[in-house]
C-alpha cells in the first residue's frame, strides 16, 4: 500500500454516461496527479494539482474535467467519452510537485 | 529537452540469475531518475530514485542501480531473480529538486520482466 487509494477499480461506461473517479492519499501531501496509461503507450501526464491549484492541464479533451477540493482528495469527472478513452488511469501524489511521486492501484477504464 | 529510453521491451530470465534492465536519459540538465514496478493490475511503485546524492542507489526488493553521467546510463540489476519480480519496470527521469518544471515525469516506455523457473 502506498497511501494513496483509487475509486472505483474497475469501471464500464457508455459513451454518454457521466461518471467520476475518486483519489484519496493518506500522506500529507501538497501535489496530486492525474495519468493515463494506454496499452503500448507510456505514461501520460494529463492534470497535475499543488496546493489544490491546477498547474498543468496537458492538452486533455474537456470531456476530462478534474476537481481538487483540498489537498488530499483529487476527482476525475467524465463525460460523453470516446472508445479510445479505454485505459487505466493512474492517480499520484507528492509532498512537493517536484518530489517523488507515490501512485495509486488505477482504476480501469472501459468505454463501451 | 528530456527524454528516457529503455533499450529492452522485454527480459526473459531464469530464477536465481541476475537480471539487468537498461535505461539510458538525455538531459541538460543533471535529472533526478527513479525505477518504478507495475504488477499486474495494479499501480505503480516505486523501487529506487536518483537525486544527485550517491550514484549506486539502492532500492526495494533487493534492486539496484547506478547513475553513470559518462555512459548516460541508469541501468536497473538484481543479483538473483525471484519468481515474484515478474513484472513491468519503468525507468522515469524528473525534474532536478527545486526546479519549476511541475511534475513532468518523463517516463520510459517500460520492460517487461519474465522469470522462468
């Protein structure tokens, strides 16, 4: 366990369905984290928080929108998304945002 | 710019014999650079970082790996494989301590670790 927790594991939406994922950490820090990982992609940054402001926003489509509303709790909301959205999406956190980041176990993602 | 190539998609090991996972970075700047492990299904964690200090770090799980500057090289071994290393290894290069660039990791594009009994 790492300190940070994901909600839910697993998801199945449609393509006009609203849903969130939830990210909780456990560890005192000032920095959140938002990635996606696609099979045979690395890693993408999409949305990185500190101190509950957002500072990074990687060119994501706005039918990603996040929600930090304080330092311990970061939201990814959906809506209307597309097949090629299917992916794990993988919550971080770090005390600083140039610290080491500490990841959650994903939630999977599955647009239908 | 920043970029971090990991020069094996896939090592196929016995039990009990060392494994090596390369990586090598190109910065302009001195990085810090972590391993990070996925197992299936599950997030990634973190194995051992590089922030400037010693250039043999020692990690988790009995990793290792040593920052070599000449060779640009962050090379991740462990003496003796255990069925349980199994998994996906990311070399990740980061943002030198204190400096403005927001959490941008630069991540490899991972190695796939098989143990063989």
């Amino acid at each position: 366990e790492t300190g940070v927790t994901q909600t839910p594991r697993h998801l199945v939406m449609g393509m006009t369905n609203k849903k969130s994922l939830k990210c909780e950490q456990h560890l005192g820090h000032n920095a959140m984290y938002w990635y996606k990982q696609s099979a045979k992609k690395p890693l993408e940054l999409m949305f990185v928080y500190s101190l509950e402001e957002r500072v990074e926003n990687n060119s994501v489509p706005s039918r990603f929108s996040p929600e930090c509303p304080n330092s311990s709790h970061l939201f990814l909301h959906l809506h209307t998304l597309q097949p090629e959205d299917s992916a794990l999406y993988l919550c971080a956190s770090s005390r600083q945002n140039t610290d080491t980041q500490y990841f959650g176990p994903g939630t999977r993602l599955t647009v239908l | 710019a920043q970029s971090v190539t990991q020069l094996d998609s896939h090592v196929s090991v016995s039990e009990g014999t060392p494994v090596l996972l390369r990586c090598n970075y190109s910065s302009s700047y001195s990085p810090s650079l972590f391993w990070y492990v996925q197992h299936p299904n599950k997030g990634l964690q973190l194995l051992l970082k590089y922030t400037s200090a010693a250039t043999l770090v020692k990690g988790i799980n009995g990793f290792e790996a040593e920052f070599k500057k000449s060779e640009t090289s962050f090379h991740l071994t462990k003496p003796s494989a255990h069925m349980s290393d199994a998994a996906e290894y990311f070399c990740v290069g980061g943002p030198p301590r204190g400096s403005s660039n927001t959490g941008k990791l630069i991540f490899g594009q991972g190695t796939t670790l098989q143990v063989k009994p």
